[in-house]
C-alpha cells in the first residue's frame, strides 16, 4: 500500500494490444469515486493508453511481457499513474520525448505518445535504462 | 465501445469513411489495411474521414490519419477530418495536423456530399 494514498491498485498486463483498452477501462472504474468531470477522464484514459502502448509498441517491440501498472489516489484529488515495461529501454530519453519523434519506421505512428502524455497530465517523468526497462510516471490532480 | 468499425460512401469522387468506436493501436491495425484497399480501388481525388461517432483517439489515431493522408497524397487526392470531438480535436492540435490537413465542423463535408 502506497504511504498515504486514499487508494491504491497494483495491475500486471500481458503486453497484448487488446489490453490498452483494458487499462483505459481499469483505470476509469478505479477513478469513479472521484467523480472526475468527463474531460479530466478523456485526458487520464488517454495517458494510460498511450504509457501501455509504448510498452508494447516500443519496449517490448511486439513480443511478449508483462506490463506493470500501478494507480493510486490521495486525498487532494491527486492522481499518480506509473507504468512500467523490462523491455529494452530508451537510449535517449530526451530525443524519444521530442513531439513526432518515432523510432517506427512503418509511417503509421504519430511520435506523439509522450508528448500526449506530458500535456494531458500536470506532471511526467521517465525513467529508463537501455536493456532493463521503462518506467513513465504521470500525475493529475482532479477538479 | 473498444472496437472500431468503419462505413463509407463515395459520391462524384469523394470517398467518406464513417469511423466508429475507439481509435487505439489495437483497433487501428485492421481498419487501416481495409481504409487503404478501398481507397488504391476507388482512387478518389478527396477521401473525407467522417469521425463523428468516434467515442476515443489516442495518437495511434493520429497515425492512422498521417498514413492516410500520405496515401491520397500520393495519389494527388486530399484529406478531410469532420465531426471531431474536443477531446479528439485536442491531439490532432497537439501535433499540429490542422494546419495542413483540412478539419471540417461536424458532418458538414457529408452534408455537403448529400446535397451534391
């Protein structure tokens, strides 16, 4: 259990794509006693979304893993997401976060999921090292 | 809704594609094989992505619009968006897709389709 959070959640994924839906979903039925106003939620389903679809998309390039997820609330209405992957790291964390900037070579990424990340939540950090993981922490404090 | 679908119409050389659901990396990867197809078959001078019941897009949706706009590019053709929402509308900014791919007001591009 979190130190003083008013509520915590621990989630470990299967890195399939068919669970970034889940992961929306999970966290919208752990934010529901908050009451979050609609446009809060868009933005926090939306952060979650684009963390897990990193992991599978880029950290563990398609194969298999386990996505590490944890959700926690306080009583300030502050929201923390932490997701993480034991894929194979960024080696410039710097360059990956520039908007548009995509290691995918297919044309069919935006290169925008950090950057989506940084602007739908108050804070974001990640931390990474090459051959271990990710790890992206975000955080909101709800209206 | 977790899945996306899809509909479309073509009228005097305009190709709608009515998208339907969630737009996520998961969803995306069939649609935009079948989006592609039809539009290599039908070669439209503008294909008009109708999002109006388009419930969730994260930026996996703004790579499934980037790629079609390359696409009809190639062919010399444009790209349309209508019916966006605001949450929708607010990653196609965030990427600045609006300044060179045309965003139109809810279903007015069909409306003008059904009055052509």
């Amino acid at each position: 259990m979190l130190k003083n959070s008013a509520n915590s959640v621990k989630m470990q994924l299967d890195s399939r794509s068919v669970n970034e839906a889940f992961s929306r979903a999970a966290l919208a039925a752990f934010l529901s006693p908050l009451d979050p106003d609609f446009g809060e939620m868009c933005d926090l389903r939306t952060a979650i979304s684009e963390a897990v679809t990193n992991c599978i998309v880029h950290g563990y390039k398609g194969n298999g893993g386990i996505i590490y997820i944890n959700l926690s609330y306080y009583d300030d209405r502050t929201v923390k997401i932490a997701v993480r992957d034991k894929g194979c790291g960024i080696e410039d964390i710097k360059q990956a976060m520039q908007p548009l900037f995509t290691t995918d070579r297919s044309g069919e990424r935006g290169g925008m999921g950090f950057t989506v990340m940084k602007s739908f939540c108050d804070k974001m950090r990640v931390k990474s090292k090459v051959g271990k993981g990710t790890s992206v922490f975000m955080e909101k404090k709800l209206r | 809704m977790d899945k996306l679908t899809f509909t479309q119409d073509i009228c005097e050389g305009i190709a709608v594609f009515h998208l339907c659901g969630s737009i996520d990396h998961h969803t995306v990867k069939n649609v935009r094989e079948e989006i592609d197809r039809n539009i290599y078959r039908l070669r439209p001078h503008e294909v008009v992505l109708d999002l109006n019941d388009v419930e969730f897009m994260d930026s996996s949706g703004l790579g499934l619009i980037l790629g079609r706009y390359t696409r009809i590019s190639d062919l010399g053709g444009a790209l349309t968006l209508v019916g966006m929402s605001d949450e929708v509308m607010k990653i196609i900014r965030l990427s600045g897709a609006d300044s060179f791919i045309r965003c139109e007001k809810k279903s007015e591009k069909e409306r003008m389709i059904k009055n052509a």
